[in-house]
C-alpha cells in the first residue's frame, strides 16, 4: 500500500510520500514514490506514484524519456497541458498491459499527483485518474491524496487553508498525516520523502527523506501523541442525563 499527498496553499506546495511498497509477515520492500523533473528557472515538476509499482515505474520511465528529450513535461505550455502529459502516458502503459494483467485477474490501478510550476503561471496541482482523466486542486479542496487517505486526512480537513497555513506549518501537517497514517496501517511506512516549494522558486530546494529513526521524525511523533493526549483531557466533562425513573 502507498500514501501520498501534497498541499497547495498560497504560499506554493508541500508533497511528501511514504515509500513501503508491500508489508507481510516475512517481506517488506521499499521504493520512492516521488520523482522530480526539472530546468531550473524554466520548470519543476513533483509526481508522486500510487498504485501497481511495476506500472507506475513504466509511466515515470516514459515521462522521464520525453523530459530530457525536450517532450511532454518539458513542452507543455500550460500545467494542464503537463496534467494531460502525464495522463497520456498513463493510457499508454494501460494499453501496454491493462490486458495481460487483467487476464491473470490484476487490476490497472495508477493515481498520481502532480505539482509543480511553469515559468510565467501559478504554481498548481493535479490528481491523474488511472484512466488518465486530471482533476485540479481547488481553493475549497486545497490537498489531494493517493494510496491509504482515510487516516491521514482528518488532521488535514481541519487544518489545511489555502489562503492561511503556511508553508512550514503545511509540512507539518502533512508529517503528521503521514504519522497518522503509519500508526494505524502497516502498509505505510519509512522512509519518507518531503518536499516543500515556494511559489516562483523554479527549483527544487527543500527537500529532506526521513529514515525510521530519524530523530525529528520521532520527535514529531511523540509531540504529537502527547499534545493529543492533553488536549482530550482539557475537552470539557460529558454530563450524562439522570438514569429513567424506575416508577410507574
């Protein structure tokens, strides 16, 4: 399992990635799920992977191709057109394998977030459907995530404002989804890849990987705990209506 989100706030963008690929009682495998494309003061694009790794390492590979061949990513005029990019090399990896997977009873499964900035235009970001189709970061829904969400997100929906968290403020929120996500799901895990890019920057220039033991990572996780644990205790006492009268 994956989980993968990134954050668009007015500020630019934070992207961060777990990198377990398989967890079983005897196997753990891991491989990064974020790749950068890149020319400086023209161009950066972070994508993040989710889903069948063999096909999502095809998509990255065609991507990273056309990149340094001046396609794709590297031509596309707007970030939708950079969206679409990626989309079509989804398609093309499932008409390369959607049948030969689905024969031996696999299904097609890629989602991908890309962000990123185009010289000249805002910085943006997409959630890539396996079927290719993009769907774009909203002001209202300003974080998108893939792969194992449902633990992460709660921190994120009552934290998460574009207009207002700022960009260190969204790294730690999304260490601490990540966090979230690790303690109720063995199929997340270290290292994690974070990523933090401010508007017209152009570049990739913050970026940090966090082993298991990583002592800011465990730092984090035990802030957190404890801070969760006090503020529980400070909710106000539930009062409980009288037991029912036992007459009549």
């Amino acid at each position: 399992m994956t989980y993968c989100l990134g954050i668009k706030t007015n500020d630019g963008l934070v992207m961060a990635s777990d990198s377990r690929t398989n967890a079983g009682f005897d196997q753990v495998n891991v491989c990064r799920k974020m790749h950068t494309f890149e020319a400086p003061g023209e161009r950066v694009f972070i994508l993040l992977a989710s889903g069948s790794l063999s096909c999502s390492q095809s998509i990255v590979t065609l991507l990273e191709r056309d990149f340094q061949e001046g396609r794709g990513l590297a031509a596309a005029e707007t970030f939708y057109d950079a969206a679409r990019a990626v989309g079509e090399q989804v398609r093309r990896v499932a008409d390369l394998d959607r049948a030969a997977l689905e024969r031996d009873d696999y299904r097609f499964n890629v989602h991908l977030i890309l962000g990123g900035q185009i010289r000249g235009q805002p910085h943006d970001l997409y959630l890539i459907y396996p079927q290719g189709n993009p769907l774009r970061a909203s002001e209202d829904s300003p974080f998108l995530q893939i792969g194992e969400c449902k633990y992460g997100r709660p921190i994120l929906d009552r934290g998460i404002r574009h207009d207002r968290t700022t960009l260190q403020d969204a790294a730690r929120y999304a260490l601490i989804s990540i966090d979230s996500t690790m303690r109720s799901n063995v199929t997340v895990g270290p290292p994690i890849d974070l990523l933090v890019y401010a508007d017209g920057e152009l570049r990739v220039s913050r970026y940090r990987r966090f082993a298991a033991k990583d002592p800011d990572l465990l730092a984090i996780h035990t802030q957190w705990e404890q801070a969760l644990r006090k503020a529980v205790q400070e909710v106000p006492e539930i009062d409980f209506d009288p037991p029912p009268s036992s007459d009549g």
